[in-house]
C-alpha cells in the first residue's frame, strides 16, 4: 500500500510543481511582453511570502484541524475557480489594466499554494508508515527536482506556441488531473473524532499561543527552523552571486553560467534519487545531529571552495569543470539536510500540531530570501 501511495504521491507532485513552476515563468514572460518591466519574474517573490506571513496562522491552524484530504479537494476546486475566473478576464485586459488582474490572481494562487504545500507535509504519517516517510520525502524532492530543470525549457515552448491563455487551460487540465490522483489517494486518519475534537480551540489567538509553547518545549524544532532559516538567507548568495562574479568579474560568458546552473540541479536530482534509494529502516535510533554533520562539513567545504576557485581563477574550463563540481555538491547536500530535516519533523511531531510548525517553517523560509536577495544585491 505504501509504495503504492508513494507513486502516486510522485506522479502529483511532478504534475503540480511542472506546470505551476511553467505557468509561473510564462507569467513573467506575458507580463514583460505587456508591461517591458524588469519585475515582471519578480512579482511571485514578492507576493508570495507576503501572502505566506500574512496567513500563517490561519492556514496553520486550518491544516491541523481538518482532514487533510478534504482541505487539498477543496483547495484544488477553489484553484480550478480561480484558473477559470483568470482565463475569462484575461481577454478583458491590456498592457495597462493586466496588474490589476495578475495581482489578485498571484494573492489567490499563493494562498493554495500554501495550503497544498503545508498540508500536503502535515498528512506524511497519513500516506505511508514511518519507515517510508524518509522514502516519500525524497521522492517528492526528486519529483520537485525534475521539475525544476524542466519547467523553463516547457515555459517558453509552450508560451511561443500556444500563447499565454493557451498556458491558462494546460494548467487547469494540470490541476484536475492532479485533482484525480489525490482522489485515488488513501489517507489513513489516527483520530477519527480530529475535526470535533479541535474545533473546540479554533480560535486563532490560541493556535498562536499553543504553537509558541510548542516551541518553547522543544528546542530541537526551534533550532532547525532557525538553521533553515539561516541556510536559506546564505544560499541566496550564492544563487544571486554566482552569475554577478561569473560575468561581471570574471567577465565570462552565459554559457559559463548555464553549465553552473546545471551541475545545481544535477546535484540537486542526485541527492534526491539517492536518498529515494536508501532501504526503509524499521527503526531510526540515529540522533540527528549525526545525519546532519557530514552534510554540513561537506557544505562548508564546498562554498568556501567555490570562493577560492573564483578568487584563484578566470579560466572558462576551470570555472566550469571545478566550479560546476562545487556547485554540485552544495545543491546535493542542501537536498540531503532539507530531506533529513524533514523526515524527523515528520516523524517526530505530532500531527495536530504538524500543520503549524510546517505553515512556520515554509514562512520564514519563503520571507527571509526575499531579505537575502535585497541585502545580497546590495552587496554585490
């Protein structure tokens, strides 16, 4: 049962992160065509963690007192409304009024965003048993993964040949067809008396409270949101510096950079396949800090690394051979400890409160790049 419901966990999440990750790049590509502006690749990321620190708790809260099944069917049917609404008004618009439509839109798709993303890791107890939660992270991030390099290359053909509105109703077909594997999906639910339960203490003031003293009572959850957070800030300087040093200092070429760019994803696809590959342990008595050292050792070494390499060096070949190695590496390991990191959060809190923790985690993660991006692009 559960291998079954790690297929089909994967065939989802490839069909939902394909074509939402295209339909976000088609998006920038109508709104530059429209309005010649710069932001146009930028108006997710400043929007969607906005949405995510403004309905932090309420999708908290939403995704630990319902039945997770039922929150990702309606949040798909809300999705598909939104899509439709989008598609119809389109034809309404023109270079001047398009932000007026984009910007609700983007608010309202951020919002399932969030709900499917933070719900979808909340119910992992309720697709697999816990020897499998490892095996389904991993494949979710390898799914992900591919995703990632494919959805440019799929953003710009199907954008040239169809047109924006014909990448309008590709996503809506994209959505019910993941809307269908969801519905053959079996959530297998602890508590059957969850909703009545909870509902006593729906007020949001209280979730606040109560996710605080969760906190408060376990330091190792605080800390690896804290260790998330950081890594996520440092890593933006690393995904806005590369190409400044790559053309602006070192004064190579795209090329140069594409190759980097793809040895990241590489790594990135390889870390997911190989911990998707590990055997399922029956019991996992490893202390995390264990799991994690090697990871970060390897992290450290490859930044600082890369640095050297481009402080030493203005050589194409190297920069693209030694670089693109170290590129490799950081991309493998930020997979390794995000898979890591998430299995034990999985496995070791309790759902009820799964939701919220998750709903924080993706928050600040989402909120601090933005920051990072700002302060980095200064520095740089």
């Amino acid at each position: 049962m559960s291998n079954r419901q790690i297929i089909k966990d994967f065939i989802s999440s490839f069909i939902s992160s394909l074509s939402g990750k295209s339909f976000n790049f088609a998006l920038g590509l109508m709104l530059l065509d429209q309005t010649k502006s710069a932001m146009s690749f930028g108006i997710n990321m400043i929007i969607y963690p906005l949405v995510s620190l403004i309905f932090l708790v309420p999708i908290g809260n939403l995704v630990d007192h319902y039945r997770h099944k039922k929150i990702l069917i309606y949040n798909f049917i809300f999705r598909f409304i939104i899509f439709l609404l989008f598609f119809a008004f389109y034809f309404l618009t023109n270079s001047s009024t398009i932000l007026y439509l984009v910007i609700p839109f983007v608010i309202l798709h951020s919002i399932t965003v969030n709900i499917n993303d933070t719900c979808y890791s909340a119910s992992i107890h309720e697709l697999v048993n816990d020897t499998k939660i490892q095996r389904l992270s991993s494949v979710t991030q390898t799914a992900i993964a591919i995703a990632t390099m494919l959805s440019p290359a799929i953003g710009v053909i199907f954008y040239n040949w169809l047109g924006f509105s014909g990448f309008i109703l590709i996503e809506i077909i994209a959505n019910l067809l993941a809307l269908g594997v969801l519905l053959t999906m079996k959530f297998f639910y602890k508590h059957d008396g969850q909703e009545a339960e909870i509902k006593q203490n729906e007020n949001h003031q209280h979730g606040v409270k109560e996710i605080i003293r969760f906190l408060k009572e376990n330091q190792i959850v605080k800390y690896i949101i804290l260790v998330s957070v950081v890594l996520n800030f440092f890593y933006t300087s690393i995904s806005i510096g590369v190409p400044f040093v790559v053309k602006e200092q070192l004064l190579l070429d795209n090329a140069t950079v594409g190759i980097l760019e793809t040895m990241s994803a590489v790594g990135m696809l390889l870390a997911s396949v190989s911990m998707s590959l590990l055997p399922d342990k029956k019991e996992n008595n490893t202390l995390l800090s264990n799991k994690i050292r090697i990871p970060l050792f390897l992290l450290t070494i490859a930044i600082v690394g890369l640095g050297i390499t481009f402080a030493t060096t203005n050589t194409q070949v190297i920069i693209s051979s030694v670089g693109g190695l170290f590129m490799g590496i950081i991309a493998f390991t930020l997979v390794i400890l995000n898979i890591v990191v998430m299995t034990y959060l999985q496995s070791s809190i309790e759902t009820n409160y799964l939701g919220r923790v998750m709903s924080t985690l993706f928050t600040l993660n989402t909120s601090i790049m933005p920051i990072g991006t700002i302060v980095f692009t200064y520095l740089f």
